[in-house]
C-alpha cells in the first residue's frame, strides 16, 4: 500500500487539539470533519459575526474548548493575510474560511 501523501499524511496534533479530538496523529482532512462535527453537534454556528449560536451559518462561536485551540492561532497566509486569535475572548467568533489556519497553527 502506497504511503499517505499530503493532507492525507497523518500530522502530529498539539495537546489541546488532541484532547479535543481524542487522537495524537491523524490528517489534516480527518481534523477538519472532527472538528466540524464538534461544532455541529454543539450548535456553534452563526449567522453574524459575534452572534449568539443558532446552528448554522458561516461564523463558528467559540466555547471553551475551541477557544483553547482558536488561541494558538497567529499567521499569515501565503496572500499576507494575518489571522491572529490570541486575544480571542468565549462567545466571540470565527468566519469558517479561518478553519484551516486554525488546523495549521495547531499541529506540529
């Protein structure tokens, strides 16, 4: 069997990622679903920036465990975009297109 390449290649997660997701390796596709699921299951999703969680639209709220996670975010994108979530406060939000800046910020 060929060896997994790209975002197939299982990635080593950091410690607040790997609690949350319940694994220490996995790739970066399989992050992403686990971590949509978490967001859906705990209805996290807003229609306005900084809106209060209704179960769908484009903007994820953060609880405490993807707050944890949101925090360790600061880059910058290959356009020199920057995403810097350091600050990031309970209850504010993130627009769904920083998910993988997020994913990136959090795997070593």
């Amino acid at each position: 069997m060929a060896e997994a390449k790209g975002l197939s290649k299982p990635v080593k997660l950091k410690n607040e990622l790997a609690t949350l997701l319940g694994a220490t390796e996995l790739p970066r596709t399989e992050i992403t679903k686990k971590l949509w699921d978490y967001i859906k299951a705990n209805k996290l999703q807003t229609k306005t920036e900084n809106g209060k969680a209704e179960n769908g639209g484009k903007f994820i709220v953060a609880d405490a465990s993807l707050l944890s996670i949101f925090k360790n975010t600061k880059s910058t994108s290959k356009s020199g975009k920057l995403t810097d979530l350091t600050q990031m406060k309970e209850g504010e939000t993130i627009d769904m297109m920083q998910m993988a800046a997020v994913v990136g910020a959090n795997i070593e």
